[in-house]
C-alpha cells in the first residue's frame, strides 16, 4: 500500500468515526468578537483569579509581594504592568490549568507561576463555561495599585 493510499485509509477512518475531516485549532477570539456570554464568562474567571489572589495564603502574600514590586518600579507616569494569565477550565467551570502569558507586559519568576497554579488550580468559577467557548480564556488582572492609580 502506497503513502497516498494509507493517507486515503487514514482520511476515511476518521471520517467514519468523526463525522469528518479533522478540525483545526480554533483560532484566538479577541473581546470584541467574542459573544457576550464568552466575554461575561471571561470576566467571572478574571474575578476568580483575582479572589484567590487576595486570599490570606502565603502564596498569595508572595504573588502580591512581587505585583507590589513591579508597581513600584514604574517611574511616575509610565503604566503600572498587568499580569495576563492563560487559563483552562473544565466543563464543570474549574480551573485546570494556568499560565502567564510570556510576552506580556509582567513575566512571572518559575516559582511565583508554580505558586499561582498552586493556589487557582482546582478552584471553581461559578459556572461551567459556555458551549464551544475557545480556551485558553486569557484574562488580564490589573494589581490593585494600577486601580488606584488609574483615573476614575
């Protein structure tokens, strides 16, 4: 049996038993062209995050040390640095998995993203997410010294 032919075999299985070709990844959705019930779901996860941010662990005191730091470090008048974290839920609405996003504007040290994923994996959103909603859900959580310092 040739390469094509196998391909062919191969093409044909998985339509048999998928109902058709195989799907890529979906594409990113930016906020402005997600549905409304992706974005309000966004928004549950982001204060998820930021509850479990503001608990009383010592991992959370370590986290808000380092926001601390970082916003100290900005000179007058140059932007407070956000964290924008990658995060997957399961189909019950907790989170599985979570990463900073590399790039960003804040890069968190290895042993402060352990500790986040330590202290938000597992935990629960509220809600299971929307059907078909593409995850990773990528919320930007703004440290509370960035609130204070932004204009009302």
């Amino acid at each position: 049996m040739s390469v094509a032919d196998r391909f062919g075999a191969l093409r044909a299985a998985w339509s048999s038993v998928f109902g058709g070709r195989p799907r890529a990844k979906p594409a990113a959705v930016g906020v402005d062209a997600a549905p409304s019930a992706w974005v309000s779901y966004a928004q549950q996860v982001a204060l998820c995050l930021q509850t479990a941010l503001a608990d009383d662990e010592a991992s959370a005191s370590r986290l808000a040390g380092f926001f601390e730091r970082q916003a100290n470090a900005a000179t007058a008048g140059q932007h407070v640095p956000v964290l924008r974290l990658k995060t997957w839920l399961d189909a019950r609405g907790r989170v599985e998995r979570i990463e900073c996003v590399q790039g960003g504007e804040v890069g968190l040290e290895e042993e402060l993203e352990a500790e986040l994923a330590a202290l938000v994996v597992g935990r629960q959103v509220g809600l299971p997410p929307p059907r078909d909603m593409i995850q990773p859900v990528v919320v930007r959580l703004e440290t509370p010294m960035e609130r204070e310092r932004s204009p009302a």
